[in-house]
C-alpha cells in the first residue's frame, strides 16, 4: 500500500483537502476578533492620576488605550491582552497591573 492509501485507510485527510490557513477573507476584520481572553494580568486605568500625556497610547501592541480629541477615555478590554507595557511606560502611576478579576 503506497503512502496516498495509508492516508485514506487510516482516516486522515490529505493535505490538497485541507482548509488553507492564514487566509484573509476581509479587510478590516481584527476588531471581529476579541483576544482579551487570553488575559492573566489587567491594567486598569485611574482618570484621576491621568494627566493625557498619552505616552501610553502609542506603546500598547494591541491598541487598546481608547482616546478621544487627544484625551484617554478608557481601556479597551476585548482586545488588551495584558502585557503591562501601558501601566509600566505611565509616569503619574495612572494605569496600575492587577491579575484578571481584580478590580483594584
């Protein structure tokens, strides 16, 4: 028996019959996708240390620093997936590291 029947006999699928990975079906679709779950620590953000300097928006690899007209407004948790780069780049102390399920 060649290699092609193994596959078949033993159940497997061939790899021409396998879904491509990778594969984009639509452009703009990373906000569909929420990754927030895969969070252990969360920072959480307190408005009234805040002083907008907005360092950290442009650190966060998930762009999860909500803002608005230059301003911090909250953090986006569907997608924060808690690295710490936010609460460790903020020199007023105004994003504190706490493990998921703490509020403070």
């Amino acid at each position: 028996m060649d290699k092609k029947d193994k596959c078949i006999v033993e159940g497997y699928t061939s790899w021409q019959k396998t879904t491509p990975g990778g594969t984009i079906t639509s452009t703009g679709n990373a906000k569909e996708y929420k990754t927030g779950g895969w969070r252990a620590m969360k920072p959480i953000w307190d408005e009234e240390k805040c002083k907008n300097c907005m360092l950290c928006f442009p650190a966060c690899p998930d762009s999860s620093i909500l803002t608005k007209d230059k301003e911090m407004t909250g953090i986006d948790y569907d997608h924060c997936k808690g690295c710490g780069v936010c609460a460790n780049v903020c020199p007023f102390g105004a994003i504190s590291f706490v493990p998921e399920g703490e509020d403070k």
